[in-house]
C-alpha cells in the first residue's frame, strides 16, 4: 500500500477479555487480569493518579493478580468528548481505542496510514508483571502478544504494527518468546530501560547477550519507552499537585530519564558487540538528543575513549543504530539536521492526553517548518517503513 504518515508510538487499550479469553481458568482462577466494578466511595480504587475521572456510583477497574492497578477502564483522553475527563465504566470507552476496525477509522480521520501499538494495561516495558511467579508472568505476557497477533495484525498486518513484550523471569523465556512472535509477524521487541531495578543484570552483562544476538540476526528493532520503566529515576511529583497540574508535569518529569539511560547503553560496550543491532526510543521527543550528544562526544574525547574499546564517537553511533520521534516539538525540529533526518520518525500517541488526533497535520507542519521535502518524507514515511519492514 502507499504510505503517507506513519504513527511510530499509538497505544492500543487491552479489551476487557484480552487475558481471561486466553488464559486458563482452571490455572489461575481470579489472579488473571480482568475488569471489575468497585465502589470509589467505598475504597480508593488502587491507584492516585493525576487524571480527571467520570464520577459514578459504580466503576470500573484492572486487577491483575487480585490486586487493582488501573482505577478505570482506560487512559484515552485524547478520543473523549471533553478531551480530559476518563471514562469509568466500558460502556462508555470509545470502541477506536481498543478495537482494530474502529482504530483504522479513526487513523483514517488523523491521515494516519499506519501506526506502531504499545500498551496500556500490561505497562510499556510489561511492567504490570514485573516480580511475578515466573510461569504466571509469562503466561500473562504471551496472552497479550496473543491479542495483537489475532485481533491487531489479523486484522490488518499492513496498517498495525504489534511490538513483543517478554517475560523477564529467564534469558530463554525472553528469546524464545520473542522468536515466537516475530515469526506470527510482530515487528520489534519492547525492553525495559533498567533491569537492574527488577533484580536482574545491568543490560551490558553477558546476560542479554543471547536477546541481543536474536534481534540482531532477525533484525528486530529494540524499544525503549518514555522512561522504559526506570520509575526509580523519576522524582515523586509534588504534594498537593492536583489533576490538571499533575498531568502538566507528566510530561516533562517522565519524558526526560532517556538521557540518563542512552548514555549508559552509548557507553555499555553493546552497540560494539552487536554491531547491527537498532533501537528506537518512543515518546521522548527529541529536544534532549543534541545535549545528550554533545556532552557524549565531548567526554569521549576527554577521556580518550577510542583507545579502550570505543572507535567511534557516541553521535556516530547513535546516528548509525538509534532512531527517536516527536509529535509536537518544534523548537527540538530546527536540530534535524544535526540529528539526522534518518533518525527522526513521528507519533502521535493516540489516545493519550497529549495526543494532537485528530489535528496532528496542523501540529506536523508546524513543526516541520522549512524542513525540505526529500528529509520530510524520510522523517512521516521511510524510516518508519525500513524499520519495520512495510
């Protein structure tokens, strides 16, 4: 098909039955992850969240392993009449947010011709599972990656493209879980930024290396996501902060822990083991990408890197294997050139609060002001179709 924008970083809302429909009753009884209704003014529903909610008498809620974790139904501001207030029943969860047909219509509605899926519930870096029973975790993980093989891309393998999350609790589990999907036509592997932080090695341990080899020989781009799980980097937002202010600081409190852990990885010794593995980092924008290049070079040269194992300087590197994206930058868009128009794609993060649907050409031209046309159509369409292959 002919390709005119592509989304790199959608999110698509797991469906009430995404884990019960595939995961055995008999096995796991009421720990598998499902929807119920609460009452909020009976208990807290399990999270504070800065979101402006619905108010009903009754509500509905994510409980994975007999815990509630998500105190609605959805995170889908951006596809709600008031573009601010959450849906609290699935009744009232606009069907574009979690079904492939209705998601096609409302990419059609944007001029999106094909858009990249991440999660919601099961968290970016299937963070929802982190420190569960092994079995369990990977038995929750593959009844995901299930529901984007068989209602995503069997839906429309042209115009969704499904990212693999893994089970953390073995080096093979992750392999093999990632083999599997590739071949049921995913496109990519979704990584957690700071394993350390689950109990498991620094990612430049000898550990990853078989995860690593397999993306590579399947050239399988690795993602990272916003702050790819690294909660630990991110500062406690302030007390009293309120829903509008909180949302406000998500932002830019949580969109800018990249920095800290692509320096680690430009310096970890893995792009030089596995010189054709890629990487993409969604929603980051790409405002801190020249600082962090600057300040990469500079320290390689200070402290005479290239003669202990680093030949080539961190901006080439990141210039050969990383690619990054935007949605409403404009002033990050004047450094293309410095970044490279082969490294830059574009999202929309539909149906988040910060999501520009269905307005996203209005915002798209704004930023690519005085961008030529041959680096614009490489920055909407063609790295976006090298990477994954459409």
């Amino acid at each position: 098909m002919e390709y005119t924008r592509i989304d790199v970083d959608a999110h698509i809302q797991e469906p009430p039955d995404c884990w019960t429909s595939r995961m055995s009753s008999a096995k796991w009884g009421d720990r598998i992850p499902h929807s119920e209704w609460y009452r909020p003014a009976d208990e807290s529903g399990g999270m504070d969240l800065p979101y402006l909610v619905e108010p009903h008498e009754r509500m509905q809620r994510w409980v994975i392993d007999g815990t509630p974790t998500l105190p609605f139904p959805s995170v889908c501001q951006a596809a709600t009449a008031d573009r601010e207030t959450l849906p609290s029943r699935w009744e009232d969860v606009p069907l574009s947010v979690y079904r492939a047909p209705e998601r096609l219509e409302a990419m059609d509605r944007d001029g999106i011709s094909a858009a990249v899926l991440y999660p919601n519930v099961t968290g970016p870096s299937a963070d929802a599972f982190a420190g569960k029973e092994p079995e369990y975790e990977a038995d929750c993980v593959r009844a995901y990656n299930d529901f984007l093989t068989e209602e995503m891309i069997g839906h429309d393998a042209e115009r969704l493209v499904a990212l693999t999350v893994v089970p953390y609790s073995a080096i093979e589990r992750t392999v093999a879980e990632v083999v599997r999907c590739r071949q049921l036509g995913h496109r990519g592997v979704i990584m957690t930024s700071a394993p350390h932080q689950r109990g498991l090695p620094y990612f430049n341990d000898p550990y990853w290396e078989p995860l690593w080899e397999t993306c590579q020989e399947m050239d399988h781009p690795v993602h990272f996501h916003g702050s790819g799980g690294a909660m630990k980097m991110r500062l406690d937002l302030m007390p009293g902060t309120g829903a509008r202010r909180g949302r406000a600081l998500m932002g830019s409190v949580g969109f800018n822990l990249q920095g800290q852990y692509m320096a680690n990885f430009l310096f970890s010794g893995v792009f030089e083991r596995f010189p054709r593995l890629t990487f993409v980092i969604a929603e980051t924008g790409l405002g801190w990408v020249p600082y962090l290049l600057e300040v990469c070079d500079h320290e390689w040269e200070r402290n005479q890197l290239w003669q202990h194992g680093f030949e080539r300087r961190p901006s080439e590197v990141f210039r050969d294997r990383v690619y990054v994206d935007f949605w409403y930058e404009q002033q990050g868009l004047r450094n293309w050139e410095f970044i490279g128009a082969d490294r830059i794609m574009w999202e929309s993060d539909f149906p988040h609060p910060t999501s520009l649907w269905p307005d996203s050409s209005k915002y798209v031209e704004l930023s690519l002001d005085g961008v030529p046309e041959a680096a614009r159509r490489k920055i909407l369409v063609d790295n976006a179709r090298s990477v994954y292959k459409l």
